[in-house]
C-alpha cells in the first residue's frame, strides 16, 4: 500500500498544532475549498477577505475530511480538529514541510510577464517521461496557491513545477524562499500591472525576486530577446545562478534556428548548447515556440531525457481562457471560438492576434476579435490600447468588438470598416457580437479577468450548440 501524502501526526509537527486525534491516520491530500475536497483529505479553514472558512468545517468533515486545520478559539469539540494560532500561516508551514522533505525533487518556478500558466503546463508534460511531476493547479501561484501546491506535493516527486505571479514589488520574495527552486524562469518582461509600477524597469526588478530563493548552484532561464535580459542576468548572478539564455538572439544558449507557425501549432528547430533539436508544438503562437525553449532548458538543467521532452511537446494544448479553441459546425458551415478571456496584457494582447493572423482564409474568411479592458495600465493605459490598432491591422483582423472603459481609445483608432460594436460592459455587448457572427467566421474573446468576458464566452458557445449554424 502506497505511503500517504502526510499523517494527522505530520501535519500537526510541521505546523505547531494540537489535537486529539490519532496521529496515525492517513490524510490524501490538502483543500481549502470544500467544493473539491475529496475524502481523507485535510481542510484548512482560511479566512479571506468576504469568506471564513470555519464556516464550511461542518461541510469538510459531511465530505469526508480526515482533519480540519481551524483557529484555536473555534467553537467545536469535533477531535478531528488541529488548533492553530492562524489557519493561514499553518497552511505556509505545511508548504514549507513539504518543501523541506522533498530532498531528491527537482524544483522548477516560472514567472514572467506573459506566459506563465502555459509554460508551467509544458513542463509538466515535458518532464513526464522521465520521472513523477507535480505541478501547480490552475493558476495556483500566489500567496495561498503556492503553499496549498507544495502542501499536495508527495515528497518521492521527482520534479516539482510551481508557478509564482505577482502585481506588487514584494511579492515573489517570500514565494521563491517558499519554494526554494533549483531552476528558475523568467518567460519576459513586458509592460503589465503598471498601475502598480512606475515604470517597466521596476516590473523586471520585481520579477527578478524568484531569485532570492534560488538554492544554491541553481540555474536562471532567460529570454535574451527581451530588452530586460542584462538587467535579469545581473540580478541572477548576485545570487551566484548558473545563466542559461534562450531566443533568438545569437549567443542564446537555447537559440531558435527556424519555426514553420501554422494555426494548428508550430514545427520548431532549435540547437539547445551544441544538441540540434526538431520538435512540433501542439498548440499555435510564435510565443508559445519562445516559450519552448524556456521548458528544454529546464528540462535540461533538470536532469531530463531532451528527445521525449521535446516530444511531448507536441501534446501541449491551450486551455481555457488561455487560448483554447473551440469548432462549431451545422449544416450552414462552422465557426471558430478561440477563448483567451481570462487575461490580458499589451504582451500577450499582441501575441494572440498574431495568432489569429494566422489561420488561412480559406478556413475562415472572416476574423473577429472581442477585447476587454487590459487592467492595472498605470497613466499609458488609453495608450497602450490604442497601440493595438497597428496589430490588429497586420494580423488582418476584420471586425472588432468591444467593452470597457479603456476600449474607446482604441475604437476610435480603428478605421470604421472594422468597427463592429461597443459596449461599456460585456453583458451589453453579448447580443452584438451574437447577431454578427455567422458560419466561416473565427471568433476571439479575450480581455483581463476583470472585464469579465468568460460569460459572453459561454454565451456565445450556447449560441452555437443550440442551431445558429444549422
């Protein structure tokens, strides 16, 4: 029978915690939401800004909850209890536990402007074929996602792969010293949560914070196409990191020779430090090839098998909100949803229409685009949206629809053959953008989270299932 992921003893050791229970009894797994929590799993009552978990102990333990992690002065004798003095900082020393037992497990953390989720998903794949992945859920890479992720973490994985995001200066500090990573990403620096910066300069000093955690000997991956890739290196060698450089940039350690971009993804070669390297990539995006160099890399620095890496690659897909594409056909044609709604930078912006430049017209002879605000701009923010005139121009784009209190300055950039409806909030613009779309068209929806576009996403997708193409 396999070892359990912790014991209620374990749990208690690691985070100064009393209870009654025996010690002994085996705990699966670690949840903070008792929608998911699956049973013999542990149930840390967190208290976040509009919900107190205590609230949902009852639940946890209906769902099967081996132990629940509550404050000391919770008012229940249930002995499935642990008491701690804050269920939130008990959840870190769990994290930290699990870091701190996983001796033989190599540590990969991504950050970086653009990319971060994808690349994270990459690697999972990547380093399947040589040994046991653990990898951050979702978008799992903040101040609760990261310890919850190296809490789950069983301490025989092989390679562990944990996202860390930030929007303020101090944030990637204590997640890196969290994580302790052997190998660290950065995918780019690009002008986002500027609102939260003066200028892009401080963006990449921020990010550069994955490095204070570094282990020793520890490796930095990055970009040396982006224009921050000295001021990156600088700060990774004050932490005495081995430099690994990826790009297109002659003198990149991983450099991309040539890459064929097709909408069904990309045929890439690439000389990883002297080993010539042909692979395919199962999703599309000049960025997502850049980003693959990022993954062999580390895949390299790790320990792994290159060839079946880059192999695997070839199942890398987009997934929801990030890209993901959805084909719609009735007996009139079909239509293409491409869903990048969950969010949105001047970066990833420009990729995604890059992308969509892409497919053939004789595939879909029609491209439309619905863009939501990009958030957290700082004072360029009208700018920066009425930028994407110029990309939306080379990438072909032939109607745009929008909603936001940003995206009037790019409506009014736009030559008035492609303005295809405006509305000040992504309910109001539903119906728009449903009575425009007809059979050949590709669809893109994409936006910050806050834009809220995921149910027009939904909408339009019912739209579609329930006969507007027949």
């Amino acid at each position: 029978m396999a070892e359990p992921l912790w014991t209620v003893g374990e749990i208690a050791k690691a985070i100064g915690g009393e209870t009654y229970q025996d010690g002994a009894t085996a705990v699966t797994g670690v949840s903070i939401d008792t929608r998911t929590l699956q049973p013999a799993e542990c149930f840390v009552a967190i208290k976040g800004v509009s919900l107190d978990g205590h609230k949902f102990v009852p639940a946890a333990f209906e769902a099967g909850a081996a132990c629940a992690i509550v404050d000391r002065d919770y008012e229940d004798d249930d002995p499935r209890l642990i008491r701690v003095g804050d269920p939130f900082e008990a959840l870190q020393d769990l994290g930290r536990a699990a870091r701190a037992r996983a001796t033989k497990t190599k540590i990969i953390a991504v950050t970086g402007s653009a990319g971060k989720t994808g690349t994270k998903e990459a690697l999972r794949l990547a380093l399947a074929p040589s040994g046991s992945v653990h990898a951050s859920a979702k978008s799992y890479n903040n101040h609760w996602g990261v310890p919850l992720t190296l809490a789950n973490m069983r301490k025989d994985t092989a390679f562990g792969v944990f996202e860390a995001g930030m929007n303020h200066a101090g944030e990637l500090t204590p997640l890196s010293r969290m994580i302790r990573p052997h190998i660290a990403i950065i995918t780019t620096i690009a002008p986002v949560h500027l609102g939260h910066f003066a200028s892009v300069e401080e963006i990449a000093d921020a990010k550069a914070e994955i490095f204070q955690g570094l282990e020793p000997g520890g490796v930095a991956i990055l970009n040396r196409d982006n224009e921050f890739f000295g001021r990156l290196a600088t700060a990774a060698k004050a932490k005495d990191a081995k430099i690994v450089s990826f790009g297109e940039a002659e003198g990149s350690d991983i450099r991309l020779l040539d890459v064929s971009l097709t909408p069904e993804g990309s045929a890439v070669e690439a000389d990883l430090s002297g080993t010539k390297l042909s692979y395919r990539l199962g999703a599309p995006g000049r960025h997502l090839v850049q980003n693959s160099l990022a993954v062999l890399a580390a895949a390299q620095a790790a320990g792994a098998d290159l060839k079946e890496a880059a192999a695997a690659l070839l199942q890398w897909r987009a997934q929801a909100g990030r890209g993901e594409w959805q084909v719609f056909e009735g007996a009139r044609g079909k239509v293409a949803v491409v869903d990048e709604a969950y969010n949105a930078n001047p970066a990833s912006m420009r990729a995604a229409l890059e992308t969509l430049g892409l497919v053939p017209r004789d595939v879909y002879c029609r491209r439309i685009v619905v863009l939501g605000d990009m958030l957290e701009l700082g004072e360029g923010a009208e700018e920066f949206h009425r930028g994407l005139a110029q990309f939306i121009d080379a990438a072909g784009i032939d109607s745009v629809f929008a909603c936001g209190e940003l995206m009037p300055a790019l409506i009014d950039a736009l030559p008035d053959g492609k303005k295809g409806g405006y509305a000040s909030a992504a309910g109001e613009l539903t119906p728009l953008v449903l009575d425009a779309v007809r059979p050949g068209d590709i669809v893109m929806v994409k936006g910050s989270f806050g834009a809220k576009l995921a149910p027009l996403v939904t909408e339009l997708k019912r739209h579609l299932e329930d006969g507007a193409l027949n």
